[in-house]
C-alpha cells in the first residue's frame, strides 16, 4: 500500500525537495539526503508504507535492517567517514525510515548529535552524481 502524500511512497517532487532516489533494495529504497554537510548522508526507507518497525513482521523488519547494515557498510566503503551515525525518526513524515549521518573528526558536528536538515551544503547536479556513482560502486 503506497500513500500519495508520502515522499518515500511516491518518488516524486516530495522527495526531490529534500533527496534524489538512488535505488531500490532488497527491502528499501537508499535515497541520497541533499544537505551533505556529512559527505555520504543518506537515507534508508522501507519499500512498504509503514509508520513504525512494530507494523512490519519480524522477517520485515529483519530484511530492512540487513539493508540498513548493507548502506552502512557501502558508505564506510566509499567515504571513510570515522563514525557513522543513525537516526531514525518520523513524527510528521509517517513513513519507517533510518538517516545513515557520516562523521568525520574534523568535520560539521563531531561530537555532537547531528542536525535534522542544517541547510548548509548543497552540491551541483554533477556532485551528486558522482556521490550517488561512489555509493552504488561500494553497495
């Protein structure tokens, strides 16, 4: 079951305000977050329109994670970052999802608990796809 309101669901302008879908998984979509004040922030959304983790079946609910480990890995891969951290949140947008946030020692926010949407780093259209090519290279 899909839900026209939701970004994830719909893959369409919803999505590209705040991410640019990179692929689909066996479980998930991986969606590159905009904001790259983390280089490699990224997205892992369920392939099926559930708010929480309790609305997916254990075996659900395992696929999703051994996607999410999967991008993790993939972004350790390809950006070295020192730390990975993971956020999973949704209080208005109703749709299971975990944010995959690289931190680097010298870089924004380490240290500290990272910024829903900072604002701050924006990237040109060739940018992006060189990320997104880096990214699918270590999946």
């Amino acid at each position: 079951m899909k839900d026209e309101n939701c970004a994830y669901c719909m893959r369409n302008e919803l999505l590209d305000q705040f991410g640019i879908f990179v692929c689909e998984l066996p479980a998930s979509i991986l969606v590159l977050f905009k904001e790259q004040s983390h280089p490699g922030r990224c997205i892992v959304a369920a392939k099926q329109h559930v708010s929480e983790i309790t609305d997916m079946t254990e075996d659900e609910m395992d696929a999703f994670y051994r996607d999410v480990r999967h991008v993790a890995a993939a972004v350790h891969k390809a950006f070295q970052p020192d730390k990975v951290n993971y956020g999973a949140y949704g209080d208005t947008g109703k749709h299971c999802h975990v944010h995959i946030v690289p931190k680097y020692k010298d870089g924004f926010e380490w240290g500290g608990t990272f910024a829903m949407n900072p604002q701050q780093k924006f990237l040109s259209p060739k940018e992006y796809e060189a990320m997104i090519t880096k990214l699918k290279a270590a999946l």
